[in-house]
C-alpha cells in the first residue's frame, strides 16, 4: 500500500487545480450536510422543548368507570345504567404509594400529584370560567415553569393564594394583590339548594407561559385548598410526571401503568400531529443530505474518469514494469479517499463556523436565536465518514476502468 499511496498523492499533487477544485466540491457539500443536519435537529429540539416545557411527560390517572346495569332485560340488554359523566368522578386514593413506585422507577425525574376541577373565578360582577390546578407549594415549579414565566408578582401558592394567567387578570381586571372569588362548578348529583364551595383568594402572581389556553383559563392554588374546594379529602385527580429523557416517555409510561394499575399515557400520545411533523422533517433532512452526498460522488468520479483518461500512457508504463491490476484499482481508489478526507476534514470545519455565525447573528435580546440552528447537532462525524465513503466508492469505477487499460495500446497511442 505504501507504492500506491505514493503514486496516489504523486497524481494529486501534479494536477493541483483539478484536486482543489475536487476538495472544494467535497467542502462545499459536507457544509450542506452539516448545515441542514444542524438547522433540522435544532428545530427538531427546540419544537420538542416548547411542547414538552409546559406539559408532563407521563401522566397517570384513574381508568374511566364502565357504566354499570342495574337490571338485564331478557334479551341480555341492561334497562337502567348510570351513564358516563353522571357518576361521581375516580379520584388516586392511594397516590402516595404511587409516588414510591415512581420514585423508584429508572428515568422518573419528578412526580407530582395534582387536583384539578372546574370554577368561576369572580370580581365583582365579572365572572370567568376557569379549570383549576391544585400543587403542592414545593412543586410548583416541577411541570410548567411557573417560577421564570411569572410578569408580576411571584409564585406564592401559600393557603389562600392564587396565581393566574396574564390574559386572564386583564379580562378580570386584577392584579398583584387584589382579592377574588374562586367557586367551584356545581356537581352531578349535588341536590337542589345546596351550594357549590366557595373561597376568597388573593392573587400573589400573574404569569405568562406563552400558551393561550393556559394563560387565559388555568389558575394554580395550593394542593390542600384544592382538596377542600372540590371535596377530595382522600385523594387527587391525576399525577404528573417528568422524565430525564422525552423520547423515553412512552417506556416509562408503559412501565408505570403496569405497576399502578392506573391509565398512563404519554406526552407523544397526546401530540400524535407533533410526530409526523417530525417525520415529516427527518424524511425532508435526509433527501437533501443524500442529495449532496451523491453531488460529492459524482463530482469525484468524473474527475477521476478524467484523470484515467489523461494517464493512459502514465497506467500502461506501470503494468508493463509489472505493476498489477490490483495495485492500479487501489492507487486511483486511495485518491479518492484522499479527496474525501481532505475535502470532509474542510467542510466540517466550514460548516461548523458558518451554523455558529449564523446562529450569533440570529441571536435575539432575550438570548435565543431567531433562525432554530443548532451547531452541535451538525452530525459531523458521520458527514466526515459518509463524504470519505462516498469519494472511496465513487472512485471504484474509474480504478476498475484504470485496471482494464491494455499496456501495449497505451503506449502506443
């Protein structure tokens, strides 16, 4: 290999134009890859942290109730049943061996029970329908980042407080401090003249998550205020769940539901349009990348086919100082994998600088950039590796043409 590894560099470096222009090809396309690699994974990461930042990754709450007959008809067909939505709603009641279980569980990063219920939020004559949330104080912060989403006031959710959203405290007209009435909706079941419960709160915090469902219809107040508002003394609504990695949020799902007994579903489960867009991306990525994978092929191979050309008489002298076919098919393969390496090694770092200064240019005042590029999502070992591959195996069918040159018509012509 040391004979062929000469002559190939000797070929490379007494055509200086045709192998710059050669790695030049091969850079300009790994820059492509690598950038579109860097702007679709970016978008991919930065699509997945706006869904996922304010939304559990696993959420665990009790099966739906199957209506229940009270009489059978002779046919097989019940007469009477309750029917859904008419019975009194399944509650956790033993949430906090759940939590053990989920503690425990491998991938589990936080679990939080919630009580959640609907109520009119009232200021004087302005009433609002709004669904509640009931935390603990201490994980407040776990699901949704309240905390850094807060524009007044602070996430106090002490007995008695309430924080709300931003487009909610300008339809009350409500800020920092003010008083308000939190009654909860009336129940099935609940007889006529009796009165749904009520408690006056005080706003401690108004925040925006930049989600207008939930800035304009959530309220948060604490876990026990919670209880004694929709009456579930001995249990919670649902348990919400992050996990350390998003896209292992279907296992852990599965996993949890198996050992609770209870309907665990996933964030995917709930963004099944988020999957395909994905999908969609990844699909769109890979054509574009196979596309300046196959400009560097071919760029290589005509090159070479020239060079074959040019080097007829150059290939017939060494076959006939016994120089073998094996010999020739290397030495016009290892400039191809020459070109690829010096052209990949060249467009790495081209791509890197070029995703890394468009991203500084992008950067907006809050210090997130405006165009989603990722530099170090570029994938530039496997853009390196792919583009020596490709120049490698472009550069097999001008060496097999080189091979097949007859000595004695080479020199002649």
């Amino acid at each position: 290999m040391v004979f062929e590894t000469k002559i190939a560099i000797r070929y490379l470096v007494s055509a200086r134009l045709q192998s710059g222009l050669l790695v030049f090809g091969v850079s300009v396309g790994v820059v492509v890859f690598t950038f579109i690699a860097a702007l679709m994974n970016g978008l991919s990461m930065r699509l997945t942290d706006d869904i996922t930042g304010n939304v559990a990754h696993v959420t665990l709450e009790p099966e739906l109730r199957v209506p229940r007959a009270f009489m059978a008809s002779p046919k097989g067909r019940p007469l009477f049943a309750i029917q859904p939505g008419h019975d009194v709603k399944s509650v956790i009641r033993t949430y906090r061996s759940v939590l053990e279980v989920a503690a425990r569980m491998q991938g589990v990063r936080v679990a939080v029970p919630e009580v959640f219920g609907n109520a009119t939020l009232a200021r004087g004559e302005k009433n609002v329908a709004v669904a509640v949330t009931g935390v603990e104080a201490k994980n407040a912060d776990e699901i949704a980042p309240l905390g850094q989403s807060m524009v007044r006031g602070r996430l106090d959710l002490g007995v008695g407080n309430v924080v709300v959203g931003s487009r909610l405290a300008a339809e009350l007209g409500v800020d920092v401090g003010d008083r308000v009435n939190l009654r909860a909706a009336q129940t099935v079941g609940t007889r006529a003249g009796d009165g749904a419960a009520e408690a006056v709160m005080v706003v401690r915090g108004i925040f925006t998550l930049g989600v207008q469902a939930i800035d304009e219809r959530v309220v948060y107040i604490d876990l026990t205020s919670a209880k004694k508002l929709f009456d579930v003394a001995n249990g919670v609504s649902i348990i919400e769940l992050k996990v350390a990695d998003v896209w292992q949020a279907p296992l852990v799902a599965e996993r949890l539901g198996r050992a609770t007994k209870l309907k665990s579903s996933s964030w995917l489960d709930r963004n099944a349009r988020l999957q395909e867009g994905l999908r969609a991306q990844a699909s769109t990525s890979n054509m574009i990348k196979a596309f300046s994978l196959l400009t560097i092929a071919i760029g290589v191979a005509s090159a070479l086919f020239l060079s074959v050309s040019r080097r007829r008489a150059d290939i017939g002298i060494l076959r006939s100082f016994g120089i073998g076919r094996g010999a020739i098919v290397r030495t016009f393969v290892l400039q191809g994998l020459l070109i690829g390496t010096v052209g990949a090694l060249v467009g790495v770092a081209l791509g890197f600088g070029f995703a890394h200064l468009l991203r500084i240019v992008s950067m907006k005042a809050n210090g997130t950039p405006s165009i989603p590029i990722d530099p170090a999502q570029g994938e530039y070992l496997r853009a390196i590796l792919l583009a020596m591959g490709a120049s490698a195996f472009a550069a097999v069918l001008p060496a097999w043409s080189a091979s097949r040159i007859d000595p004695l018509e080479a020199i002649q012509s």
